[in-house]
C-alpha cells in the first residue's frame, strides 16, 4: 500500500459509521484513549444514572428502592442484557461479584459435575488471576484435582479422558490472539470435559457465539469494554442445560430459593438466580446497565469491521514509521487471529509508555516488555491511531523515552 497520510484516516472518520457513539462519552480534551481493553471510558449517561441512584433512589427511596427501583433484579437484568451481546439467551447470564469469585464459583461446580476426572487444562500466559484462582482451587481441594498448563497450540491434544475442565482466555490479554472457541470447545466435549471461557477482552470487542458453539459456561468483566467503571461487577454465564444440577460453594442468600424467609437450611434457586452469592452492588451494577445499554445499541459487526480496520492500519502505520526504533509485534498480522488490540514490544516498553501517556495518549504496558493498545470502535477516531504513532516516532527519534521520569516504576502498569 502506499504511504498513509493523515488525510486517509480523518476521511475514515467522516465516513465511519459509529462516529455518532462517541458522543455518549466523557473524553478529556486533548486526551486519545487507547487503553479501553484496560479501563473503558465514563459513558456520559452514567453520571445523571449515579446522581438518580444516590439521590432518589437511595438517599429518597431508602431501602424500599429494593422493590420501587427494582434493584432486587438487577443481577438477571443486566444479565439478560449482556447475553445478547455473547449469543446466549436471557437467563443464561447474571451479573455477580467479580471475573475472580465468578471463576472460582464456576471451576468448583464444574469440577462436581465431572467426578473421577482430576485435570483442569489452560495455558501458561493466561491472565495471572485465572491461573492464581485454578491454583488456589487445586489447593483447596487437597490435590484431588490438578492444574496442567500447556502451550496453546498443544491444546487440542492435551485433552483427554481425565480432563474435567478446560479454562482459557477468548482473547489473550496480553497478544490479543484469538482462540477458536468453536473447535476447542468440541474438542473438550468429544473427551467428555467441560469447558469455561473468560470473555473479558472479548465481551463487547469481538463476535461472540456462545450457545452455537455449545459452550459449557464463560465469565467476563464488567468495566472494560462495557464502559461500566472501575471495580464493576463481573458476570457469569451457564448453559441452560447444566442449570438444574449445578451446585455452586459460595451458597449465598442471594442464590437461595426464597432469601427472605430467612430459613437456616440452603435451598438452591431455579435457573441462572443460584449462581448468585451475596448483596448486589447496586452502584456498580446500576453503572454498568449504562454501558450494557450503548453497547447493545450499536450493530457488532460494524463493531469488528472497524476494531480489524484499526488493526491492519496500525499494524501498517507501525511498520512505517517505527521499523527503524527496534519495535517486535506481539499481536496476529492475521486480523482473524486478533482481538480488538495491537501489542508491539520494544525493551524500553516501559518508558516508552510513560512518554506517550505524558503527551495525554494513553495506552499500558504489560511486562516485561509489551505496549499494548487497545480499540474500542465506539469512541476511538481513527486519527487517533495516525497521532499515536507519530507521537512515538517522535518520542523515538529525539530520545524523549529515556527521561529519568518516565524510567521510574508506578504501582499500576
């Protein structure tokens, strides 16, 4: 292709067709925000929903707002929504406590749907706090189960007669590569295993289809491409026909048939309901419906035509101008192969970012040496990618990376 210009890519903003959603966003002037695979940005309508929430619902309706506000079903509404972006069904999701505990909750009662099996399969480099949680759930379990992590191309043939449950990561947090989730998970089911997705960097970048590829249960977050704010609620999806027999640890009252007649015995919900634990946070899950809500309204796949589009371009750019600065790629040149992000790596990566978030262009950056840049189509320009990259180019050219400042270490990467 020719050498891109500027030009090309304020002309592919006024012929965007989601150009219209950024508006529903708070964006600070002079800001590019590439790092919504981290963080989404605040969704303008989120703030009159907080003042709603905190003012009339809580500070006016008190604790009558369980009934007058509904709050009692918020998990399975926002559920219900979440579900037509992951292609499930209504009663399949609920938004509950965090990807963590949902993990967990899900890992266990999987492991007691399939006794005599003793292997739950992932892969090394998946998100740190899914492998943390499937070790801790080794551990307390005594050994009767084991974690095996093989690289991601072995998965396949590592499965086997005793695999009870295979957990993986749609798209990789770090490289943003795309699993086939529809083989993988009839590879699990011909071994008779079940299989549990972390839809985290997937749920509201990439196409989903959970129930047509048959999937076993998923999890995802709430507060990256969902825009529903830092410390949102995360959710959990099971398929209608593990419901009836799953019996999940964290028994909670929120999760009991009839919590309020207040019995000492447990007596497991119907449906999606008994895979809640405790209270609500009415706050986050109040926020996030905000954001569930925009996303529903936009078409996915002009979604993803656009999060492939920035891809190449940025893929192109980089080439281009960084080639001569020592930068490696992490991220699939196969858009196929690649979620709604470009990870480069450079040895500098560190400060690199820091440079570039100076300049108010904010992506992170992931250890040890991985820049990563995320696109969420709703409210990233494409010029945003042009400055980017130039700004690097710059940064690179004139040694602007390897300020003192920029070399020291902060507590969140």
């Amino acid at each position: 292709m020719d050498t891109l210009t500027r030009d090309v890519f304020v002309e592919l903003d006024r012929q965007d067709s989601l150009a219209g959603f950024r508006n529903q966003f708070e964006l600070p002037a002079g800001h590019i925000y590439l790092n919504g695979n981290s963080l989404g940005v605040l969704p303008k309508a989120a703030k009159a929903r907080a003042r709603e929430v905190v003012d009339q619902e809580w500070g006016q309706g008190l604790i009558r707002s369980w009934n007058s506000a509904d709050w009692i079903n918020l998990p399975r509404r926002v559920g219900d929504r979440i579900a037509g972006l992951i292609g499930a069904e209504a009663g399949e999701v609920a938004v509950a406590d965090s990807t963590s505990v949902n993990l967990f909750k899900l890992a266990a009662a999987a492991v007691k749907l399939r006794p005599g099996r003793s292997r739950i399969l992932s892969e090394p480099g998946n998100f740190p706090t899914d492998l943390y949680i499937l070790q801790g759930l080794e551990t307390f379990l005594d050994g009767k189960v084991q974690l095996n992590t093989v690289d991601r191309d072995e998965i396949l043939a590592a499965m086997d007669e005793d695999t009870v449950l295979v957990v993986l990561t749609h798209v990789h947090y770090k490289s943003g590569a795309l699993f086939d989730m529809a083989a993988i998970t009839r590879r699990a089911h011909e071994v008779g295993a079940l299989v549990l997705w972390d839809l985290s960097h997937s749920t509201g970048a990439v196409p989903v289809a959970l129930n047509e590829a048959n999937v076993d249960f998923a999890i995802g977050c709430g507060y990256k491409y969902l825009n529903g704010g830092p410390g949102a609620p995360g959710f959990l999806f099971v398929a209608e026909r593990h419901q009836a027999e799953l019996q999940q640890p964290l028994s909670g009252w929120f999760g009991h048939a009839n919590p309020f007649a207040m019995r000492d015995d447990y007596e497991p919900a119907e449906g999606i309901k008994r895979m809640l634990c405790g209270t609500t946070p009415v706050l986050g899950a109040s926020l996030l419906e905000v954001g569930v809500d925009i996303m529903a309204s936009a078409d996915m796949s002009l979604i993803r035509d656009k999060s492939l589009r920035m891809g190449e371009l940025f893929i192109e750019l980089a080439g281009q101008r960084l080639s001569e600065y020592g930068f490696g790629i992490a991220s699939s040149k196969d858009p196929a192969q690649r979620g709604s992000q470009v990870s480069l790596t450079h040895e500098q990566g560190y400060s690199i970012m820091q440079a570039l978030i100076s300049r108010h262009i904010i992506g992170d950056f992931r250890a040890p040496d991985i820049l990563r840049f995320g696109f969420a189509p709703l409210y990233v320009r494409y010029v945003d990618l042009w400055d980017c990259v130039e700004a690097m180019a710059e940064i690179m050219a004139n040694g602007e990376w390897d300020r003192a400042e920029y070399r020291k270490r902060t507590a969140v990467t």
